[in-house]
C-alpha cells in the first residue's frame, strides 16, 4: 500500500484524560509522553482490525492500468479527488468522465478507468474511518485503545518486548477485525 495521511485523527484532551484515569494519574507530567503514545495505538488499532479507527484524509497511489482498483484502508467514507501522475512526477486533474468511483458496504473504496491517457499512476484521495472523532468511537475499540497505551505505558521500562496488542485488548478489538483473503 502506498498511502499518504494528509490530516490525521486528532485527539481531543478527553482522550488523554481517559488514559490518565486508566493509569491513576492525576498530574500533567507525563501528558507529553502520554499524547503520542495514544496517538501511536491508532496505528495498531488499524494493524488489528483492518479499519482505521476515526476519520482521517489520506491518498494512495495506485497504477494506471484498466480494471478496478481497490484501496487497502478502510472504511473509506468518500472519494474527494482522483489526479493523473505523469511518468516525470507532475500531477493533472483527471475529468470525472475519465474515471468511476464506487464505494462498498464493507467499508471499500474502489477507482476505474476506462481509457487511459499520459497518466503512468493514479493518486486517489478520500476520506476513510470508523468515527468522526474519538467520542464518537465504540465502547469497545475506545477502550481497548486506552488499555493498550496504559500496556505501553507500565511496559516502557521491561526489557522484553510482549505481542501487540495484549489479549484483553484484542478481546476487545476482535469484533472489529476484518480479514481480507489475498
């Protein structure tokens, strides 16, 4: 996959607050250690499930070649913008005549093109994500993101590096996994 995230997620102090009261933590002290490790059990979370946890804008480039082409990330929400790459690297708008966007049940964004033109590689942007923001983000996968940063944290000074995610997360996480047959 050859993804590009233009706006991430963006945490709000709630989030950390979850974390802290997870931790019994009740000074800011660790806030600045704390934030990225939350952030970085996005990327785990989507590892695991195969979805991205909350709203993101990204783009992924995918060959010129004719058929449909599927997105690796998921849930994709919309298809804002599909542009042509030249062979040198310059970017055109394609006209929307040139293209087809269709987006699955499942959560799939997928791009066609029919006829071709000077494009060597497409970039498709779009939206994708479970929720909109962290509040708004199932009980289960909002606590399973919280606990396994508490994991991380309490683990940061033990030399041996435990399978990500622990089981009581994935427990948590397991009704969200989707699994794709390559």
């Amino acid at each position: 996959m050859n993804r590009v995230i233009l706006t991430s997620a963006v945490l709000p102090a709630s989030a950390l607050a979850e974390l802290k009261q997870w931790l019994g933590i009740t000074t800011g002290r660790d806030d600045a250690s704390l934030s990225p490790l939350l952030a970085a059990t996005l990327d785990v979370c989507e590892w695991f499930t195969g979805q991205m946890p909350i709203e993101a804008e990204c783009e992924e480039v995918i060959p010129a070649e004719p058929g449909w082409h599927a997105l690796a990330t998921r849930p994709v929400q919309a298809i804002s913008r599909v542009e042509g790459i030249a062979a040198d690297g310059t970017r055109f708008n394609l006209d929307a005549e040139s293209y087809e966007i269709e987006l699955e049940a499942d959560g799939t964004g997928r791009v066609r093109l029919p006829s071709f033109g000077d494009e060597a590689r497409v970039a498709v942007r779009f939206t994708a994500g479970l929720a909109t923001d962290w509040d708004a983000l199932p009980v289960s996968l909002r606590h399973g993101l919280v606990r396994l940063a508490a994991h991380q944290h309490r683990e940061r000074e033990s030399g041996g590096a435990a399978p990500l995610p622990p089981a009581s997360v994935a427990a948590l996480w397991r009704p969200w996994r989707r699994l794709r047959l390559a």
